[in-house]
C-alpha cells in the first residue's frame, strides 16, 4: 500500500516535482569514466623506479605461463623442447587409455568400484563423442587454477580468522566478489594481464576464491575448543597449534571449500574462453554462435561429467580413512593403486609411440548426436510453431510488458524510499541506511533504468521459477521415489554450464526477453525445489502428529502446519534463486535483453573497464538488497516460529 500510494502521489504531482520521476542526467556522477581513466593511469603512468605497474603484472603472467605450459604439455600438447612452436613433440602427451584408466584406479583407491566405473565412464564420454583435447586443455587450465585458488582462499580465510578487523573487511569485499557478474572483472584482467589462457586462469581463480576463504573461517571458528586447549597443554607454538591442530581437525570443513573451489572453476570455463582460455567453454561458445544444438550440448555435457568425476572423487577423498599398514609390506603392498597407476602410464606412454590410436583417440571412432537434437528443433519449429509463437506472445502482451512498463514508470524516489523503510522494519536503521544507499548508487551512476528492466527480468523468472519449483520440492519432500528423479534432475541442471540454456531457447523462441527468461527459470529453479524439500523434510515430527490428533487432514497439515514451519527455509531457497538469476542476467545479454547485464557484455566487448565494473557493481547492489532483507526476514520469522532465540 505504501509502494502504491508513493507512486501515486510523485506521479500525480510529477509536474511540480520532476526530478523525483526520472533521475536527472545532472545528478550523474561519471565514476565508469573516473575507473577507467584509473585503469589507465595504472598501465601507463604508474611507475616504482625500478619496474612499471604493467611490468609487474606481466611478470605475473609470465610466471604463471610455466606451470600451465607444463600441464598442458602433460595432457595436450607433449614436449618439443626447440624454441620452434611447429616442432614435434618429443615426448607425447599422456594417452587417453592411460587417463581414463587412472580415473578408474583413483576412484577404486578413494572409494569403490562404483565410484571407479563412474570416473571411468565420465572421461570415457570426452574421447568417445570427440572431446578429448579440448577437455585436456580445460582440465590443464583446471590443474593449475584449483591449488593456487585452495592456497589462496586458505591463507586469507586464516587472516581472517585471527584478525577480527581484518575478518570484518573481507566480508563485504567477499559479498561484492560473489554478487558482481564474472563479465564485469575479465575487462580489468584483460587490461592487466592481457588476453590469452593465463588471463582466464586468473579470472577463474577470483571467480573460484571466495567460498574457500568463507568456508575456512567457518571450520576454524568450529574446531573444538578442547582440542585447542589440549595444543596448548603440550606447549604449541601459535603456527604450530595451526597446522598440527586446528587445519588437521577442520579439515572435513576445508574440503567442501575445495570442493567449491573444483566446481567453480568449472562453472567459470565458458566465461573464461572469451578472453582465450580454449577448451570445452570456447566449444559451447562456438556453438552457441553457430545456434548449433547438438555441438554445444555434447561439449556442455562434457563439461558436467567433467564437473561430475572431480565433485565425486574430491568429496570421496574427504571421506576416505586411511589405511592400515603391515608392518613387513613392501613398498607395492602399502601402495598398490599407486603402483597400477604408475605402470599403466609409464606401460602405454610406450606403446603410444609404436600405436598412434593408443595416444590420441582416432577421429573416425567418434560418434555425435547433434545431427539428432538439430533435427528434433527443427521438428519442433516446423510442427509446433504456432502453438509455441502463442504461448510466446501470451506472456508478453498480459505479463512481461506490463510488468515491465510499470517497473519503468515508477517514480525512482518511490523505490528508494520503499527499499529504505523495508530494510528498517525488517532490520533497523542499519539495514535501511544499506538498502538505501545501495539503491541511490545505482540511481547516481547512471544505471537506474538498466537496473529496473534488470529487477522486471530477474523478478518475473523468480516467480516463474517459484510456481514450478515449490510444487515440485513439496512433491520430492513426501516421495522417496520422487525425490530421487528430483534430485538427480537438479543435480545434473546445476551442473549443466549456463550458457548451454540459452541454445534451445533462441532456436525455439528466437532472442529477446521470453527467451532469457526461459534461460532463467531453467538455470535459476534447482534451489527453489531443493530448499524447499530440505525446509518440508526438517519439520518437527512432534507438529505433524498433534495436528494429526486435531483430526487434520493431509491437505490441512500441508498448509497449516508444514508450509509455514517450512517457510524461511524456503525463503532462503528463493534467496538463492534470485541471486542465481541475477548471475544469469549478465549471459542472457547475448540474446537480446536491455539490461545491466547488457551494459556488462558491452563494456566487455568494448573493453570498457568503468562501465563493466559500474553495471557489474549496480548488479552485486541489487543482490545484496534481496539477500538482506530475505535474510532479516527469515531472522524475525524463526524467532517468531520459535525456532530460533532473540
């Protein structure tokens, strides 16, 4: 009512008072153009005596050139040892059949047999379908991109840990890193670092770093204090009550953030291929340029299984107890996956030389299913086209548009002010101050009416998503059967590179909002069905069975008892909605939108650092003000529930 009437009375009187309408072009402060003379200043101008700021960042990449021309070396390229980039190799790489074989005995050693076959079959599926070298060029990239990232989301996490001050400055620059689209920092990499594969490591290591540093605080601050009471019994030092007592105890918690790292890296290759990282992501990339369905989802799928066999195999590790040793064995009996792995390798890095098939997978033994999906679209435009052109046109003359229109006719000091006094309801003045502030940086750079096509977009898939991902959570919640297929379904779509969606979507609906909003609601609706079947499964057994003694039914425990218990956790599942939307904004700018993620894309292209940060920022602001006040909501509303203490 509040948001309603304040409209209402600027618009009326809107006249007298312009200014609170549209936000005056006077009022603009030119910071893209301040960063990007900053940028500038930086690679030309700045100088320590002895070397240049250019100089120094260039040393970086040169430095990091070794490891990753060693990887790829070792998985792709072989080593020539000339200076000639047209010499051959003097040693070839490692064959497919020795690395698929090592998948095997790696998954057998930290698991089992299952696991085994699984990492098998994942990296089976690469030399099969004809993406073995750009897998190898990924996963070189992968190789070297994950330790740096673990090494370094450790070391500052443990900063963070023992210094508050220093804890309590990494969060917000933390949220910023997780909640800026990845667009907006390749232009200020490029800018430092150049173009080509170390540049993309490098924005793939910033992308990938935040949850280690965030999941390391957490586990530090979770070691028992009577294990660190014990250290210092024994007479530790400060580093040694680190090392040997504290990381060993956490480090359950600091493999889920390698983990993370893993999975991040992966997620980020697509993204990282425009700025030359090659590999799988410059394959789907291609692909999506062609509009080739069947290309961009078998390297898309490859990229999954990739995902799939690190995920598993990095999560079985954390799991897996050590062995117990024989006094006696030799070195093969205490080592014997080891052993396996090292004559497989060594046994066919021989053989490779005298059998070419056995070093590279042969062309002609690969198969492709593209010619299949490309027909399949194709059947569908030419049969349904109508139907589909409908169901297009429905949405955007009775929903989109409308939407849309009043998002951009709403007087800007309306939202400000709404946003404000949400956030002191919700949380105090701390929060409205934050809400406020973020929303008028938004107002002040110049990107309010980007930033509202961006809340209309992201706002109506997150409703979409809703209304199809809450049914189906409440539905995998009370079905076992049903949760598996669930769970795998989302599993395997959170896996799934996001702009591999984007292909369908374009070929069926061709580009423009309908079509990124498809893209959307498909990327964006696993944690709404997870969140929600988490919130139903956690409800306390004791409320369910006095509202069966009440005489309830299944429909009234349903909607009376469980979906308001369940209620914040499902919040925090359209939290996690919104912000996966919102990093899917930034991509759907390929298809046509008008929005901060297109202000992103283009600074990209333009290699325009200040508008790229500025637009990424204004995208980060709007996350924040959603994931605050959800989050105070959720707060107030446990305490209500009694879930929670004040």
């Amino acid at each position: 009512m509040t948001f309603a009437a304040g409209s209402v009375l600027v618009a009326g009187f809107g006249e007298y008072w312009s200014w609170a309408v549209n936000f005056p072009r006077d009022w603009i402060v030119p910071l893209r153009f301040w960063i990007s003379d900053f940028m500038e200043w930086l690679i030309k101008d700045l100088d320590f005596g002895l070397f240049t700021f250019k100089e120094m960042t260039r040393s970086i990449t040169w430095l990091l050139e070794w490891p990753l021309a060693f990887a790829s070396g070792l998985l792709v390229t072989g080593f020539s040892f000339s200076t000639d980039p047209t010499a051959e190799a003097v040693l070839h790489p490692l064959p497919w059949i020795a690395l698929i074989g090592v998948a095997i005995i790696v998954g057998h050693w930290v698991r089992d047999w299952k696991l085994a076959l699984l990492a098998g079959a994942c990296m089976a599926y690469l030399a099969i379908f004809g993406r073995w070298e750009s897998a190898m060029v990924t996963l070189s990239a992968i190789l070297i991109a994950v330790p740096l990232g673990i090494i370094g989301g450790l070391l500052i996490g443990i900063l963070a840990h023992r210094s508050a001050s220093f804890g309590r400055f990494i969060e917000p620059v933390l949220d910023l890193m997780q909640t800026t689209p990845v667009f907006a920092y390749l232009v200020p990499v490029l800018f430092l670092f150049g173009f080509g594969p170390v540049a993309a490591m490098i924005a793939t290591m910033i992308y990938a770093t935040p949850p280690m540093v965030r999941v390391t605080m957490l586990a530090l601050s979770r070691v028992p204090t009577e294990s660190i009471e014990a250290g210092l019994m024994l007479g530790c030092t400060r580093r040694q009550l680190l090392w040997k007592v504290m990381i060993p105890s956490a480090s359950p918690g600091l493999m889920v953030g390698i983990n993370q790292v893993i999975m991040l890296s992966l997620n980020m290759v697509i993204i990282a291929s425009m700025i030359g990282a090659g590999g799988l992501g410059f394959d789907v990339l291609s692909s999506l340029k062609r509009l080739a369905i069947g290309s961009g989802l078998e390297a898309g799928i490859a990229i999954t299984l990739l995902a799939i066999a690190l995920d598993r195999l990095s999560q079985a590790f954390a799991r897996r107890r050590p062995e117990k040793q024989r006094a006696g064995d030799t070195w093969i009996h205490r080592h014997p996956h080891l052993t396996v792995a090292a004559a497989l390798l060594l046994g066919t890095w021989i053989i490779s030389t005298y059998l070419p098939f056995v070093r590279t997978y042969p062309e002609s033994w690969a198969i492709t299913t593209s010619g299949f999906w490309e027909d399949l679209v194709k059947w569908i435009n030419v049969n349904y086209f109508d139907q589909l052109e409908s169901f297009k046109n429905f949405l955007l003359l009775n929903i989109l548009i409308p939407v849309k229109r009043f998002m951009l006719a709403t007087p800007w000091i309306v939202v400000v002010v709404f946003v404000m006094l949400l956030g002191y309801r919700l949380g105090g003045w701390k929060l409205a101050l934050l809400t406020a502030s973020l929303a008028l940086f938004i107002a002040f750079t110049g990107g309010w009416k980007k930033g509202m096509v961006t809340v209309y977009l992201c706002g109506i898939s997150v409703v979409f998503a809703s209304m199809i991902g809450i049914p189906i959570g409440i539905w995998s919640a009370h079905s076992e059967r049903g949760n598996r297929i669930v769970q795998a379904c989302i599993d395997t779509l959170q896996t799934l590179p996001s702009f591999v969606y984007l292909i369908p979507v374009v070929m069926l609906f061709r580009v423009g909002d309908f079509a990124a909003m498809l893209a959307i609601v498909a990327y964006a609706i696993a944690p709404a069905i997870r969140y929600t079947s988490h919130g139903i499964r956690q409800v306390p057994t004791q409320l369910i069975e006095a509202a069966e003694i009440f005489g309830c039914t299944r429909g009234q425990i349903l909607r009376k008892v469980k979906l308001p218990v369940a209620l914040p956790e499902i919040m925090l599942g359209i939290n996690q909605t919104i912000m996966m939307a919102l990093s899917m904004l930034v991509i759907t700018a390929l298809v046509g939108t008008r929005d901060l993620g297109q202000e992103v894309y283009i600074a990209l292209t333009k290699a325009d650092t200040g508008r790229g940060l500025v637009a990424g920022i204004s995208v980060a602001a709007i996350a924040i003000i959603c994931d605050r006040l959800i989050k105070a909501w959720v707060a107030k509303r446990r305490v209500k529930l009694g879930l929670d203490e004040n």
